[in-house]
C-alpha cells in the first residue's frame, strides 16, 4: 500500500513497483483530473490500483461513468449507510466507505475523530490489500470486480451509481472462493506397518497349601 507522492514515481516507471506495490491511495482533491486517471491505467496495466478519494464539496461530479476508466473514486458514508453530508457523489463514484466520525491517529502521538472521504480513500485501499492476501495470483480487474460485487446497496448510492459500500467480509470470502483447490496426484505414502504387541507371560499362581490339622484323642 502506499499513497501521495509514490504515484508520481509509479507513473514513471510503473514495472519496478508491480512486484511490491498493489494498491495506492490518493486522499487530496482532484479526482477528476485526467492526470491522476491515466495514471490509474497506468498502475493497472502494471497490477496496481489507485483509490482516489471522491472529495468533500457536497458535489455531484459529473466527469463520466465510474465503470468506464480505470481510478477507483469513494464516497464517504456514515453511521447509518447514508452519504455524508460533505461527500461528493455522482456516477464518477465507485464506491462507499466508512468516513464520518472515524477514530484515527493524529500529530502528537494521540487519536481523534475526524471525517472525509480521506478516510474512507484508506479503508477502501486496505480492502484492495486483503483481497489480494487471500489469492495474490488475482489480476487487478480480478480484484476490482471482487470489490464492487461484494458491495452492500444502501441509501448513499441515491439510486445514481451502480455500486454501493463495501463490505469487507464478503469480498475476502469472494476472493478465497476463487483459490483452485489442491491437486488430487501427490503419490501415496504407505504407512509404516504397526507391530503387534508381544504378549506377556503370565504367571502362575502359586496354590497355598492348606494345613491340616490334628485331630485331638479323646478318652473314653
């Protein structure tokens, strides 16, 4: 996983980080630019994503189809399944995520609550990441699919965008049911034949013998 400046790097020179690097998460406006979609196709073709944070301007983003380029674009959601407030929506957006009211890490060394969909950018990238730790011989447009059909409909998609919040649980199932099972042709083992126990002699008991006794005379 990685973010922020290494997409730049990755743009440039794509094949040096398909080997170690599966999902990149941008959480900095700009989703729309065709700077930062071409290079989501890019990173694609060298089996990477991009999740790209949808923004926080409570705007429909009208900049194409989300099915129809290669960034993956989240939308914030909170507690109750619907868009938060702040979060831009529209066909641009792929998915949702948690991203109102989440505990977090902050400077100083302690936490926070915080909200935007920089935080719901992260989750989504860190899904990507289990997905692939379940079957990392999945392509890229593999694990994109896992991701948006295992998503949940709810009431932030608005009935606009075609996928909904993810749902963690169910996309790593999806990605374990695509593992092809074991082969059934390793060669048979034998087993070592048991050997029967050596029986113990058995001892025989020693019969006591009784003592008889004197029968005692007795005068007429």
């Amino acid at each position: 996983f990685a973010c922020c400046g290494v997409l730049l790097d990755i743009h440039s020179s794509p094949t040096r980080h398909a080997s170690d690097l599966r999902a990149v998460g941008v959480s900095w406006s700009g989703a729309q630019d065709s700077g930062r979609r071409n290079a989501a196709t890019t990173c694609k073709a060298a089996g990477t994503l991009v999740v790209s944070a949808a923004g926080n301007s409570n705007s429909n983003m009208k900049y194409g189809h989300a099915d129809k380029d290669d960034l993956i674009v989240v939308g914030a959601t909170d507690s109750n399944d619907d868009r938060s407030g702040f979060s831009n929506y529209g066909k641009f957006v792929d998915v949702w995520a948690p991203g109102s009211g989440i505990y977090s890490t902050t400077t100083g060394s302690g936490y926070r609550f915080g909200s935007g969909t920089s935080y719901s950018c992260p989750i989504v990238a860190g899904l990507i990441g289990m997905i692939w730790s379940v079957n990392p011989d999945l392509t890229a447009d593999e694990v994109e699919k896992i991701l948006k059909e295992t998503t949940d409909e709810v009431d932030a998609q608005h009935k606009k965008v075609r996928w909904g919040r993810i749902n963690s649980y169910e996309a790593v199932k999806a990605a374990a049911g695509t593992i092809s099972s074991a082969p059934t042709d390793y060669p048979t083992i034998t087993p070592m034949p048991t050997p029967a126990p050596t029986a113990k002699p058995t001892k025989k008991k020693k019969k006591k013998k009784k003592k008889k006794k004197k029968k005692k005379n007795t005068r007429v």
